[in-house]
RNA sequence: GCGAGAGUGGUGAAAUUGGUAGACGCACUGGACUUAGGAUCCAGCGGGCCAGCCCAUGGGGGUUCGAGUCCCCCCUCUCGCACCA
C-alpha cells in the first residue's frame, strides 16, 4: 500500500478515502459467518431499486445503517450488514424500450454503477453477500416457494375485476392504487375483468393484527397504519330470507343492537343475487339501467369523490328475521361488494349513508337507540345518531345498552339459527399477477386435460427467456409462443406455459431472509443461518414502505415460520423510518427539478463530509433540509478535526497513562469533558439514534480541545481526547478516523477498536454552578463544590447580594432546594 | 370526516423524571493574520427599553414554588385512510 506522506495542514480526503476503500475491498474487512462466539447484530437498509444512480435519500438512508453497523462492531457484535438490489420491475422495461435495449442489460449497468457509488461511500457492507432479484439464483427459490405455498393453499387464481394500469399494461394490487391512479405512473386505474393469482394473505390477518403488539421497536405511526390497513371489524352475519324465495341475503354489521331498526335492505351493483330479485318484475328494467350506469360512474369518478346516495326498487322484499317485518330490497350505489357480503341492512336512524338514502327516497326511519336526553323525532332528525345508548322500539331488548344488546341480539341470532357472531376484514389477497415481462415467471403449467399443474421442482428454475442475451426478446410472456410452449408434467400432452409475472414485492419480501445465506444453491433459505441471524435487528428505510413492503414482508415471515424456514414469528424488531431529503420545501424529485446528485458532493468534499453532513443536519426520523452551506460546515469540522491532531499528534509518542493527582485545571477539564462526552454520545446513539446530538457532542470536545488555555495540557490527557475524538467519530466518518488513527501510530485498525469506555468519576464534577431564583425566576447564579449540603445551599442563596435585596429582611415563605440544580426562594 | 404526528431565534436544530430555553452548526456582524481571502483564528449574535429589568417555545386557560415539557379548549401544517355497513 502505498503512504502519502502526511501533512499537518491539508486534508486530502480523496487520497485518504480511496486508499482506505482499496484496504476495506482487498481484506473483505465485514465478511461475517453466523458460525462466531460474540452476539449476532442483523442491520439492515431497505435495499434499492437500480435506477440508475444513487439519490440524496439513499446517501442518508445508507449513512444512518452504516453508523449503526459500525457502533454495534465496536460493541462487540457480530454485525450482519448486507446489501442487494431489488432488481425486477416497469421502470427497466420502460428503459429498455425508450433506448432499444434489454432490460436486464439496463439494470445490469445500473448495478454496476451504483455498486461503485454506495463503495464510494466507505459503507461497511459484506459485499460477498450482495444479491440481485432478477438473477436465477435468487428467483429459483422464489419459485420454489410459490410451489409449497401453492401446495398448502396459500395460493389461488381466479377471475375478478383488477385495477389495471393501461399505460403500464398491467394489473396492480390494491396497495399500488393511489387515488384511484397507478402509483407508478399516476395514469388513472381502469377495472379489467381477467384470471390472476392471489397470496393468501387473509388467512393470517388475524396474526398480522395480533403481532402488531409485539412490535414495540417499531413508529406508532407505523403500527397504526397496519392496523388499519387490515381493518377488523367484528359483528354479527345473518340470513335475512327473500319472500317468496327459497333463498337467502346474507348481510354482516357491527351493529347488530340497531338490527329493530332496520327498514330496507341495500345491494351493491355487483351483487350476484339482484337478477334473481329484479326478474320479471316491472322494476327490473329500472334496476339495469340503474346497475349499468353506477358501474360507469364508478370508473369515472376514480374513486376520489364521493358520490350522491343513489338507487332503486328491486320490487322484492325480504324478512327482518328478529321482527318478521317487510323489508324492501333496493340496489344502492354506495355499497360495497368487496367488504361484507356486498348487501347491507340498512338503518337510516342510526346510520349516516342511510339515512341520506331514506330522505332522498322517502323511507321511513325507526329510532331503536336513544341516548339520555330528549327521544328523538324521525321526522326532523337532521342527521344520523351513531353513538351508544339505550334500545327502544326493539322487542324484548328494549331497555339495554347498546353493549350489552349487541351480545344478547347475536346470541339470539345465533339460537335461532339465522345468524353468527363474525369477523370482517379490510385486508384482502394479494393479487400477485403481473403481465409484463421483467419479473419472475409463474411456474405453472395450464393443461386442457389436467388443469393447473405445477411446474416439478427439479425442472425449476423457470428462467425468463431472452435475459442472458443482449439482443433477446422482452415482449410480455404471452407474446413469446417459444415460451408458452411445454408439455403437462403430469399427462405429457401438449400444454401452455403460464405467462404471468409476480409482482416485484414478493422478491423484497423476503430478501433479508436469504441474506443470512445468499449462495445456498440446495433450498430457498439457509434455516441453520436464518435461525442465527433472523429476526432484523435494525430495519431502516422510507416512512412510503410502511403498509406495503411491511406488511407483505410480515406475511411472509409467517408463512416461512409455518413452512418450516423460519423460527421467528416477525421479521423486524426494531424499525426506523427515516424523513425525506428536502430541498425548497419539496421533495427531491427528478420531476421537480431540486435534486443534489451525490456524486457531485463525495467529489467535491468527500464522502466522510457528506456522510457527517447526512447525519448531523436532523435526527433520523425527521425530514432533512438540503443546505449547501451545511455540507460547507461538516467540511470545515473534519478539516479541523485533522490539522488538530496532525500538529500534535505528538502526545501520541509516548505512553503514559492519565495521573489525575497531578493535573492541572485545564488537563482536569479536559479529562472530565472527555468522559462526560463518551457518555452523551453513547447516549445519543442507543436510546434513539439521534446522530445530530452526538455529533454536536464531539463537537463540544474538540472544541475544548483546540480552544486557547494559559496552561500546556497534559500530553496523556490529550493523547486520551484524540483517541476518543477518533473513536467516536469513526462511524460517521470512517475514512479520516482510520487516517488520523494510523498517523498517530497505531497498527491496529481502528475498525478493530473498541467503543470507548466511560469511566464515570472521570466525568463527575467537583465544581457546579447552582441556579438561584426567586419566585420561580433566574435571580443568581453560584459556583460551589458539588458535594455542598442543602443547608449551606439554602445560607448561600438567602446571602446572594441581589436575593438579600429583593428579601429586605422579610422571611422566606418557603425555600426549595433541588440538588446539584437550583435554589428556589419564594416570598 | 376518521386516525397519527408536528408547531421553539434570521436558519437546521438542542433541552434526564417539570428545574438556567436556544447546546452544536449555518447565516450574519466586528476584529486579527494577509497582496488578497471564499482559508484560518478571536469576539459577538432571541426581542425590547440597550444599566437593571421586562417579554419570549402556534393562541387562550389551568395545575405547580417552578411548565417547551403535565391537563383542558382553540388555530395552523404534514402524513396516512377514506361510502368498510
């Protein structure tokens, strides 16, 4: 390796950050195995999607993982921190048809490229360990699982009605739907009846919801969102019987204590029993006029607005099975048919929606719940009345709390045989159907004779065609007959390959589990590792991942767990969503024009500076607000922190220890500061790693260091503040503390160094100044000795020139002493 | 509408269990060193009358010896969800 020659007042960080990378690459400094004495540590970053380069939001999200990363080693664990490539989706595509490429020849670059500029950061990555999505090592597995969820029904296919993206040409999840618009593209979403496959994920809301409690190292915001994604909602189900019918309409509320009330019944457009209710009625052309219309409606306004309460008379009728009352059937436009049953029993008193649709439509209106206070009048009712109360007008219920009878009606319905206690959901399945080509192929087989037949396992992986060479197709699967093509694995005859792609989210679902071994070529996970390293420690990504990725990644985690991968019911404990980066009061976005391309700083100041600059400008969690002239400013501290220990770097030649006896004020002061300040910074870090604190911290420690004194400093007081300086600072900026480190002697690594240990007599004060107020305010301040009694407290303040003033001999009311802190006199 | 979070100097932000509001940085001002300084160093820096004091943590109440911090009401902003029966 080659030495520049150290100078005293010039910091060349590209010399020193180069040479130190190169050391990093050639030693593979953070290879790690699970097979180690010390605990295991798993940090991880929500890895990215190879755009092409690395954005301000990644150099901060990077930053923050690789502090962590680096404190936990010098803690002494045994630190997994890998890195990859969430390598399958559109925007490749889209690239590779703008500019008459491949795809994977598009990512593939972009990967390469990338890799040399998060290397360029100096982050601490075990780079053997690096992953793509895209490559048949990784989806083989993938495919494999696909095969056992499939095998224990966790996986279907069926027809519905998907959100479509016409300018992507392809279907998206429910999740991917953003205001009624693509969140790729933002292009309106379009309902398209096909086939697609479904992850079954709604057998495991209830654990998803459950678990939530576990997950107390995660943002409550977080949480709250999941919890709400999945919405339960418990209630009664129950028959109401058409007349003269042998059928049914099933119907689910949560509120069944207002079931007396009921007065018609609602049906989505959608609902499968209306043709049955309209036929041969005279309303039954209405109805499908109606039915046409609302489902055009639906499209156009893109679910954004709502829309008026409309509908119409089946001219059927059913039974309310607690009164046997006449129930009227109408179609509604605003019910649902993908929550509940799609038919509701509608309550005008006590619910808003319909007691808009009974005004509009003249229905009557029954009060069965009535609050304390004056009963109400259906007939100037101005609104709904929602909350609790007592039931009247409700049979032998009448009297109860709306609690209470919500029990008894269902045990009722539940006796009588027409009804249950049931939970609902707002989760649904995942639909996981993707019609383009840069994804994971499906790997079933459609046979006129046999049906859907999986795809053996030992014919796996089902590679995507074309993406080894650079001029091969990428026309969506069902374009390629070369691919259809195969023959049914279980009768032999000719059949059609399936020509669906998964959604990109199933790869970053599961991807931290087969970091724990990424090479493993005999199975989808390594369960010896991912039993060691499993669950994630430290989950650090973008607040945009909180339903999404989180809970899909969640889901996975337990369907693993139940597969006989996994041993850990969640996938991450602690979870830290970082803010955005800021710049204009906008986000950085390509199409506003504000972006700050990193590449440009790590040339211009390094990447220790931009790392430090990240870190120091906001906690984690906040947004940070791109300032040049603060990037100006971890520049011009690094600079500092270099010219003071090159000019006296000579304390380090020889090795005596600290002699606290023999200290003069200053080395004392020194000596304190540098305790106090292993402690704030330690601090900062593990109750919430809050960098910007700990920063400033070590700030206040060099600049005690390098202010003007009368005194000389003790050479090994000073030796002991530049090494803690550099420990401390090595997480943040890594290349300069390993620099300065072996410029002042050491052989060993500072990477290999441990966190410093705060010896707390070290940093006890023996001088502190004590507030004085009076009333509450300031009035004075005194330097004593930190072990002064209460009483001598007490003497001091009612002795204080200005206190003795304002007392003008009268007695105190009372004099509050808080150790160590202040003296209060109130008057 | 429902849910969550946030409002502190010119500015990014700090403030254990309630205990000196504004640490640290940026910007700014003055000075030193210099042919020069956008380098570096020293000093100042919430507001008002510039002494002593008063006023200041979105606004208004309250609890307390003492409130940025706790309680109640209101305002503003951000983010999620949104006809979920």
């Amino acid at each position: 390796m080659q030495a520049s020659p150290p100078t005293n007042d010039r910091y060349y960080f590209k010399t020193i950050e180069q040479r130190w990378q190169q050391r990093w690459e050639e030693e593979k400094t953070w290879k790690v195995s699970h097979r180690a004495e010390r605990p295991k540590y798993y940090v991880l970053e929500m890895f990215p999607y190879p755009s092409g380069r690395i954005h301000m939001g990644h150099v901060r999200n990077y930053s923050i993982g690789d502090v962590v990363a680096r404190y936990k080693r010098m803690r002494g664990f045994n630190v997994l921190h890998p890195m990859g490539w969430d390598a399958f989706g559109l925007p490749a595509e889209n690239a590779a048809m703008k500019r008459g490429i491949h795809p994977a020849a598009w990512t593939h670059d972009n990967i390469d490229y990338m890799r040399g500029q998060l290397k360029a950061m100096g982050l601490s990555y075990d780079w053997e360990r690096e992953l793509a999505t895209c490559g048949p090592d990784y989806y083989r597995w993938e495919q494999q699982l696909f095969l056992s969820m499939l095998e224990k029904g966790l996986i279907y296919r069926k027809e519905t009605t998907v959100n479509w993206c016409d300018d992507c040409q392809t279907v998206l999840a429910r999740e991917q739907v953003i205001d009624g618009a693509c969140w790729r593209c933002d292009q309106p979403v379009l309902p398209k009846t096909m086939h697609g496959w479904f992850f079954k994920i709604t057998s495991y809301a209830e654990e998803l919801l459950a678990d939530l409690d576990q997950l107390t190292g995660w943002p409550e915001k977080v949480v709250t969102m999941q919890r709400n994604w999945i919405g339960k909602s418990t209630g009664l189900a129950c028959q109401f019987q058409v007349e003269n019918s042998d059928q049914a309409i099933g119907i689910f509320t949560t509120r069944p204590d207002t079931v007396f009330g009921v007065t018609f019944m609602s049906l989505a457009v959608e609902h499968p029993m209306i043709d049955l209710l309209v036929q041969g009625k005279p309303q039954e052309e209405e109805v499908r006029a109606f039915m046409h219309e609302t489902v055009l409606a639906k499209q156009r306004s893109s679910l954004d607005q709502e829309l008026d309460k409309r509908g119409v008379f089946t001219g059927s009728y059913c039974t309310n099975p607690f009164t046997n009352e006449r129930i009227p059937i109408y179609v509604a436009n605003f019910v649902l048919m993908e929550y509940g049953t799609g038919a509701v029993m509608a309550v005008p008193a006590h619910d808003q929606r319909d007691f808009e649709f009974a005004r509009t439509y003249d229905l009557p209106i029954k009060v069965v719940v009535q609050p304390e206070g004056d009963p109400f009048d259906p007939a100037t009712m101005a609104e709904a009345f929602e909350g609790p109360g007592a039931l009247v007008n409700s049979g032998q219920f009448t009297g109860m709390e709306s609690i209470a009878a919500q029990q008894a009606i269902i045990a009722e319905a539940q006796r009588r045989q027409f009804g249950a206690p049931h939970v609902t959901y707002r989760l649904r399945d995942w639909g996981i159907s993707r019609q383009r080509y840069w994804g994971a192929p499906i790997p079933v087989i459609h046979c006129d004779n046999c049906g859907i037949v999986p795809v053996p396992e030992s014919d796996l992986p089902i590679l995507l065609p074309g993406a080894d060479e650079p001029a091969g197709s990428h026309s969506p699967l069902h374009q390629q007959p070369d691919f259809i093509a195969a023959t049914c694995p279980r009768c032999g005859r000719q059949a059609r390959r399936e020509t669906d792609t998964l959604d990109t989210f199933v790869e970053s679902s599961w991807y931290f589990a087969r970091y724990t071994n990424p090479g493993l070529d005999s199975a989808p996970i390594d369960k010896e590792a991912a039993a060691y390293w499993l669950p994630v420690d430290q989950y650090i990504g973008g607040v945009e991942h909180a339903i999404l990725h989180l809970l899909y990644a969640r889901f996975f985690t337990k369907m693993l767990r139940d597969l006989g991968y996994l041993t850990v019911d969640e996938p991450f404990t602690n979870l830290l969503t970082q803010g955005m980066v800021i710049k204009d009061g906008a986000k950085m976005s390509k199409s506003k024009g504000n972006v700050v391309d990193p590449n440009d700083l790590i040339n211009q100041y390094g990447a220790d500076t931009v790392r430090l600059f990240s870190l120091f400008a906001a906690p984690p969690e906040r947004d940070l607000e791109w300032n040049a002239q603060g990037v100006e400013g971890a520049s011009r501290f690094l600079n500092r922190v270099f010219r003071m220990i090159m000019s006296q770097r000579a304390c380090f030649d020889q090795s005596v220890t600290v002699d606290l006896a023999n200290l003069n004020a200053v080395s004392r002061t020194l000596h304190r500061k540098t305790h106090q300040t292993i402690k704030r910074v330690t601090e900062s870090i593990e109750s919430n790693f809050h960098f910007n604190t700990a920063i400033s911290g070590i700030m206040e420690l060099v600049n005690l260091v390098t202010a003007p004194t009368d005194e000389p400093v003790d050479a090994a007081v000073l030796r002991e503040a530049f090494s803690t300086i550099l420990t401390l600072l090595f997480p943040m900026a890594p290349h300069l503390c390993e620099e300065l480190w072996q410029a002042t002697g050491h052989e060993q690594p500072l990477n290999d160094a441990a966190w410093p240990a705060f010896n707390a007599d070290a940093a006890k004060e023996d001088e502190i100044t004590i507030v004085i107020q009076v009333n509450g305010k300031v009035r004075g301040k005194v330097l004593v000795a930190a072990d002064t009694n209460e009483a001598s407290l007490k003497q001091l303040a009612v002795n204080d020139e200005k206190v003795a003033k304002m007392l003008a001999g009268q007695q105190p009311k009372k004099i509050i002493v808080v150790p160590k802190k202040l003296v209060n006199i109130v008057l």
